[in-house]
C-alpha cells in the first residue's frame, strides 16, 4: 500500500510543545503504542508552525498554493474521489444500551467497536507522523467551552482544525494539570482511505471519537459534528443545555435595537447564507451580523433567556453557488487565507465553481484533477465542495462573538427545503408547539451527505444525523428547557423553498429573508400582528413588509397557502416518523399530533 501521509521531520522548536497534563501524555503514548507512528508532532498553533506545516503540504501535495494575488494566503485540496462527503451509513454511536443510541442512530457496542477498532488502527501509522491537536471549542472565558485533544495522521486536519478551532497552547492552558478535568480524546486516521475500512463511531460516556478511513471534513474535522453536535448533545443533556445545529445572527434596526435569533436548518440549506444576509436596499440602516453559521451552544442564563455561543472559530462552507450575487460576505470572507477542499483549478492559480459570479473559464482542472472545460459532462467542482476560512475573515462578524456568557437568544427558527406544503413562516403558538414544529421538520436531501438528492427526509430540528443520543429523549430534554426559560424565545418554522405551478421557487431568498426576519422580530417585540391558521400563527398582508420587492398578491397567497390535502398528507408522514421513534415519544409532542390531525381530518 502507498502511504498516503509521509512522516515529517520538523526542525527544533517545532513540534515539540510536548502539554504536561498526565492523562493525555498517557493516552497519546497508547494511541502511539497502538498505531506505531514515526515520530509524534504536538502542535502548538503558532504562526511559526502553520507556515512550516504549509510548507510541507505543498511539498506532498496535500495542498496547491493558489495565486497569492488573487487568492492571498489560500490553498486547495482535493479529497479522494471515495471521499467527498459525511457517510451517515458508517457514522455510529456506541452506547452501552441500544436504546440510548435510539432507533435514528447506527448503534454498535462499545467493547467489540473499540476492538475492531484497534485492529483497523494497529500499525497504522508506521512511516507517518502522529500529530496532536489540542483544540478548545467555544470562546475561550466561556463555561461552556470545551477542551478536546484529535490525534490524526492528516496534515491537512491539522490545517483545517487551525482555522476551524482555537488551537494550540489556548487548549493546553485550558485544560490545566487536573486529572479529573473533561476533555475530548479524538483519535483519526486515514487508513488507507477505502470506503470498506470507513468508520465515524463515538462513544459518548467515554467522551471519545475514532474516525478511520476518510480524510472528508464533516468526517474527520472531530470537533465540528462529531464533538460539538454527537458528543455535545449527549453532555449537555446531562449537564443541562443544549447543543443544536444552528446558525446564530444578529440583527439591528435603524435605531440600535438589537436581537439575536438562532435557526436550524438541514445540511446546505443557506445557513451560511442567512448568517451573513445583507437586507436589501428598502431595510436603510439594518444591519445583520453573525455570530456562528452552522452550531449554537446555549444555555439557561440568569435572567431566564436562552443564551448561545459558537463553538467554532471558522466556517466549513459548501461553495457552489457562492457568489457575489447570492452572499457577497461570505465571497469577503474567502478572499484570502482560506483553504479550499474540491473546487476546481484554473490555469493561472485561480479557483473557480459552478454558480460562482462570471462566466466559467475556458479551460480549467476540475476537483478530481482533470482537464475541463464548459462542454465536459462532469461539475468542475464537486456539489459538495468546501471552504475553511477563518471566521475573523467576515465583515459582518459580531462584535460579542468572543463574549463568554453568549448572545441572547429571542427567536429560534426552524426550516426545510419544501417544495410544497409548509408556508414561508409562522409562528408556533407556544414552547411546546414550537418542539413540535421543530420534531417534525422535514427538507429535500442535498448533496452534503452521500445518498439521493431531492428526497423528503424528516430531519428534526437538523440533527437527525448529529443527535449523539435517542431523539426522543431529546425532544424531552428540549420541552424540560421550556419551562426552566422565564423568558423563552419565540420559535417559528420557515420555508424559502416552496414552488409554484410552474415549478420555479416563489420566494427570492437571499437578501430578502430579512423581510421574513423583521416579522419573526416584530413578534418579539409585541409588535405586528398574525393570523391564527391551523398550523401557527402567520402574518396578515399588512403585518408583511413587501414594499419595493417585485411579487404579486397571488404569489404570496400561494406562499402563504395551508393546503388541507397537502396538510393531510404532511400530518400522516409525521405519525409515521413519529412511530418510527419507538415507545418512548413525550406525550406532550403525541398530543401536539392529534391536535393537528383533528384539524384536517374532515
Ligand atoms: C455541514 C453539514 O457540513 O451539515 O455543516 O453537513
Ligand atoms: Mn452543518
């Protein structure tokens, strides 16, 4: 077998910034012990590291520096053609007890997974290099931060891991010399990166990751879904917060009002899109600002409100149809200093992609690293192409990011990719309706996982693929937060998907949205009105600010439209999710069901 990652030799003063914490020298000595690396690299996250780690990429071909003119600081990756994406099918959850892994979760058990295990990961790294991640996830003087350790034998996961986590001695410090301190073991290793040696499997009461077989971000970046959404989600049901799939924004009115407002929507849903919307030209004066794209961690703060944090430190974006037109803030924010995994590669150093702003270029390399050009049947860059880019690159950033006890939460938002059936927003009439909504949330498959494209999936509240636990303890742990808010958030569901006759989308979208947002911000205010439909509260023409957006009265009808047949269809796909749950579905979410099927039943 070729090895995939050569060992490095780094000179003195590189590498060698050995933590002292006893328990992760002694677990990095076992995982060394089993896995025979070269020589071990602890990473210490400095400047001076990251330019020797680059250095070294480029010279295996990890990497390709991109034109340092047109692209500052960037580079491009190409992924194994096998390896292009998460693969939920060998992502498991290894819980003592089936039923705690519940019955959305590849389940397998713990003692024979780690056995099996340790065998794909003997000898594994023989002529690699080991390097050791220390990482923090969450802003460093927050309480719920969280220290986690990834061993891996792939340069560019420590690459990306610099732009996508506080790295380095940030960690170390953290962690402290406390033996009984929590923190996160990652262990990840290419292998040989065959589908058939693939596992992502977590073991959540052991606070523990193993990754072997890929080298595709949302698979082997352990912080990002396998810690701050699988694991994440077990802890803070035990320690009593939440850890959702979530974009966190802020939005400011003309004079200075400003709410924070969380949304979950499916994988490659416009999450990254709506975090950094700019309102169009009739919202003068509003100003949306993000504080996290893709996960919020939130707590009960002292005044009873719900208070979020991003755990990241970057954005692993999906880049077709990124561009100047659809998200001018994120095109900023790739500007420079971003590394680019699966895009395609024109001749002159630049990077290009389907949807990006110009026409296609003559000629170009496409992400597998084959010549293209506008007549080749094959995508120039891969659907599910990414970007890593440092947060600090957005020019919309908010400015409490880095604030330990988080941002205020006033609504939260749920959505779908909906053809039909679901309107473009309402309102869920209370806590528990608002869980209901979220529980039953449903969106057209994309092409972030492997799998179909296009087919209905019920995805509640977008963590049907990160739910480290039984979902229907979490939908439990989700209604006991309600009543423990003595000021909850609002909570709506929203639709920018949904098609008319002529099989067009009816909503513009993009910048746009913020019309949507100022009513879900009106309702918090105690502001405009709604009309009670028999699914939630949506807003009545004149409580719907459309002034200067080119749609007609018919269209928005239509998007407002609770269609009994499609809702008669909608209510029996729910039961039918609902049923695949198991016995131990809340009552209250039960209830929530008959109340809505009695409304259509006639
Ligand atoms: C992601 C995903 O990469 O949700 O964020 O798949
Ligand atoms: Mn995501």
């Amino acid at each position: 077998m070729d090895n995939l990652a050569p060992a490095i030799s780094p000179p003195g003063g590189i590498g060698d910034s050995k933590p002292s914490h006893q328990a992760v020298l002694d677990w990095v000595q076992e995982v060394a012990r089993l896995t025979e690396p070269e020589n071990i690299f602890w990473c210490d996250g400095s400047e001076k590291e990251h330019d020797w780690l680059l250095g070294e990429a480029q010279r295996q071909g990890v990497v390709i520096k991109l034109n340092e003119e047109k692209n500052p600081g960037s580079y491009l990756h190409r992924s194994n053609p096998n390896d292009v994406a998460r693969v939920e099918q060998f992502t498991l959850i290894c819980t003592p007890t089936q039923e705690e892994a519940g019955p959305t979760n590849n389940w397998a058990e713990p003692a024979e997974t780690y056995t099996k295990l340790h065998g794909m990961l003997a000898g594994a790294m023989r002529g690699r290099t080991m390097f050791v991640v220390p990482y923090i996830m969450g802003p460093p003087d927050s309480s719920l931060t969280k220290v986690g350790f990834e061993i891996t034998d792939s340069i560019y996961v420590v690459l990306s891991m610099r732009i996508m986590t506080r790295m380095g001695s940030i960690a170390v410090k953290r962690l402290g010399t406390d033996v009984e301190a929590e923190w996160n073991r990652g262990v990840h290793s290419l292998l040989d990166v065959n589908p058939d040696r693939r596992l992502i499997c977590h073991f959540p009461q052991d606070n523990a990751i193993i990754s072997v077989g890929s080298g595709y971000g949302g698979n082997v970046l352990l912080s990002k879904k396998c810690l701050a959404l699988r694991i994440g989600s077990y802890l803070a049901r035990k320690q009593g917060w939440l850890a959702e799939h979530m974009l966190i924004l802020g939005v400011e009115s003309p004079e200075g009002r400003k709410h924070y407002v969380a949304a979950a929507f499916p994988s490659a849903c416009g999450k990254t899109n709506f975090a950094m919307l700019i309102p169009p030209a009739h919202f003068k004066g509003w100003k949306v600002t993000t504080v996290g794209d893709d996960i919020a961690w939130m707590q009960i703060g002292q005044d009873g409100r719900l208070y979020a944090v991003n755990p990241e430190n970057g954005y692993f974006g999906v880049v077709p149809g990124t561009s100047y037109k659809s998200n001018p803030n994120a095109m900023k924010s790739i500007e420079r200093d971003t590394l680019y995994t699966n895009v395609a590669l024109t001749d002159d150093g630049d990077v290009w992609w389907e949807g990006k702003d110009g026409p296609p270029p003559a000629s170009c390399i496409d992400w597998r690293g084959n010549r293209w050009t506008p007549e080749s049947k094959e995508k120039a860059a891969h659907p599910n192409s990414r970007f890593a880019v440092p947060m600090r690159n957005n020019p919309v950033l908010d400015a409490d990011v880095e604030k330990g006890s988080g941002v205020p939460i006033s609504a939260i938002i749920f959505g779908g990719r909906r053809s039909d059936t679901m309107p473009l927003v309402f309102q869920a009439f209370d806590w528990t309706h608002g869980v209901y909504a979220g529980a039953t949330m449903a969106s057209e498959t994309t092409a972030a996982a492997t799998g179909a494209v296009g087919q209905v999936r019920r995805d509640p509240m977008a963590m049907l693929p990160f739910c480290g636990y039984n979902m229907s303890q979490y939908f439990r742990h989700w209604l006991e937060i309600g009543p423990r808010l003595a000021n909850p958030p609002l909570i709506f569901h929203v639709n920018w998907f949904r098609k008319g006759p002529d099989g067009k989308f009816m909503w513009p979208g993009f910048g746009e949205n913020m019309r949507v947002l100022k009513w879900v911000l009106d309702r918090c205010e105690g502001g405009r009105g709604g009309a009670e439909t028999e699914v939630g509260i949506i807003p009545r023409p004149e409580d719907f600010d459309l002034a200067e957006l080119d749609i007609t009265r018919e269209t928005m009808r239509e998007l407002f439209s609770i269609k009994p047949d499609e809702w008669k269809k909608e209510v029996e796909a729910q039961s039918e999710f609902f049923k695949t749950l198991g016995q131990d579905m809340p009552r209250e979410l039960n209830a929530q069901h008959d109340k809505l099927a009695a409304k259509f039943a006639k």
